[in-house]
C-alpha cells in the first residue's frame, strides 16, 4: 500500500532521527528518553509568577490568558485574552471543561499559531506556568533532533489507524484473511499503527507524567517560589489520569498485538519478526510507564478492576 510505504518512511525519519542529540549538548535525558534543557527551566524556580510569565515571553513564544470559568481571583491581569480569531475555539473552549494550560505548538497545523504559543486559565498558579514552559523545552529538544512536522505524525497516524481498523473488520467479517495480500496488509498497517500510537504516548501522555515528575521532585528539593501543597494533591490526579491513559491505549495495542499473533504461522517470519518488535516496544513502554509512575510515589494501582 502507498500509505504503508510513505507513512514508514516518515517512522524512519522519527525513530532514526531521537538516537542522536549531537545538536543538543546541553540537554539532559529523563523518564522515556526524553531530552530537555533543565538548565533554562531551573532559573524558574525562585521567580515570582509576573517574572516567570516574563521569562517564558522572552523565548518568543506567546502567552494569552483564558477566562476561568469558576472566576476564581485573577493572578495574571497583563496577560491579553485568546480570542478566537487567533486560537481556534475547540482549545478555548478546553477551559470550560476543566484545562487550566495548554501548550500548542506551530508544527502542527491544527493548532494554526505561527509559532510557540501557551494558553493559561486567568488564575494560573506557578506551578501550571512551568508545566507548560517544560512542553515548550520538550518540543524545543524534540525539534532539535528531527524537524519534521507534528501535524504529518499526526496525520499518518490517523491514516495508519484507519487502514489498519479496515482491515481487521474484513478479517472478523471473514473469519479470516481474504488472501496473502490481506495478511500482509492487516499485519504492515498493524505495525504503523503502533509505532505512532508509541511515539504519541511518549510525545503526550507520558510528557504529561514526566513533567509532573519533574515539578514534584523540584518541590522537595528547591520549595520553588508558589508551589503549594494544593498544587501537589492535584498534581496526584493528574499524574494518575495521565499514566492510567497511557496504559489503557498500550494494553489494547497489546491485546492485538496477541491476537494476531495468533492469525500467523512459521511460514510468515517476515511478518512475524515485524510484528514481534512493534510488540515488543508497546510492552517495554508500558513496563516503563509503571515504573515512572511508581517511582512519583503514588500507590494508586494502574491496573483497572474488570
């Protein structure tokens, strides 16, 4: 399929391209091989909020206030307001439903900002503004490595996970594989499909646990300035939200990762030895997505009750 072959390309470029950190000498490596310069988010510890919001401006990235709809006390009055013929509705409107930051980033389209922008409920505490700094600092180490776009991930995952659902709902319609093609098919788009559902999950709801993992252990070893106890029980849920997500998305790749398996044979070790590394990734992932998790403190169980 042409999809299969553009769309591998592309995974060549990501997986190939996160070995080296040649241009990043300065970065530090942490949870799920992520790279950040942690030498520009530390001089954030000790600001005031008006000097951390400052500071982050200084990268050039633009910062906008939205309104909090619990109309709690406005920390951050000289911020201007997202309005939405700058920032798409569907990411102001995140706010009414319980965000209070969103980092958005100009290499994926559906953002439509033209460069590094971050998004804070009115009544933003310090803690929000330097989660939000850190998604930049990622991005920043990210982009350092491999410029391709978000957006293109994005939409060959999309693309992959489409081809792939096709495919395996003519096999169960079926009771089997139409042919060799079909195997081949449903089997190549399985593995696209996971390997950008893992990229994704380390590029978003792991970030999610690795930056709170950050903040939390800065909170015990620096008190930065405003961080609170309030921020850490919240902090709780969210680092349990998150991690919870990640692995739910990580055992369903698995759960298919087993049951085509099952659909191959000794004849297929093509098939089977591409199937078995993309496997192989997904459960190394979730291994260490538990143990990030478990190393935060919390003894909330990751395993669902069915």
């Amino acid at each position: 399929m042409a999809l299969i072959r553009l769309a591998a390309v592309i995974l060549s470029v990501v997986f190939s391209a996160s070995v080296s950190m040649a241009d990043c000498q300065d970065c530090t490596t942490v949870d799920f091989e992520k790279n950040i310069q942690l030498n520009l988010l530390t001089p954030m510890l000790h600001m005031s909020l008006k000097e951390k919001i400052t500071y982050v401006q200084s990268f050039g990235i633009d910062v906008y206030a939205v309104k909090d709809p619990e109309n709690l006390p406005i920390t951050v009055p000289y911020l201007p307001y997202a309005t939405e013929d700058i920032i798409p509705a569907k990411f102001i409107k995140l706010f009414s439903e319980g965000a209070i930051g969103q980092y958005m980033t100009e290499t994926n389209y559906a953002y439509t900002v033209k460069k590094p922008t971050i998004l804070l409920i009115e009544s933003v505490d310090d803690w929000t503004v330097i989660h939000e700094f850190a998604h930049y600092l990622f991005d920043r180490a990210r982009l350092m490595e491999d410029d391709t776009r978000e957006s293109m991930h994005l939409m060959h995952s999309e693309d992959a996970q489409e081809d792939f659902f096709d495919a395996k709902e003519s096999f169960r319609n079926l009771g089997g594989y139409r042919d060799e093609e079909h195997k081949k098919r449903t089997i190549q788009s399985f593995v696209l499909y996971a390997k950008m559902q893992i990229f994704f999950e380390r590029s978003a709801s792991l970030e999610e646990t690795t930056i709170e993992k950050l903040l939390r252990n800065y909170h015990v070893t620096h008190k930065p300035h405003g961080f609170t106890h309030k921020d850490t029980e919240r902090s709780d849920r969210y680092v349990y939200n998150t991690s919870f997500k990640a692995q739910e998305a990580l055992r369903l790749i698995l759960e298919d990762c087993v049951d085509l398996a099952k659909t191959l044979t000794a004849q297929d070790q093509n098939l089977l030895s591409e199937l078995k590394n993309v496997c192989h990734q997904a459960k190394e992932l979730k291994r260490d997505g538990v143990k990030v998790y478990e190393s935060t403190g919390l003894k909330k169980s990751l395993t669902p009750a069915y």
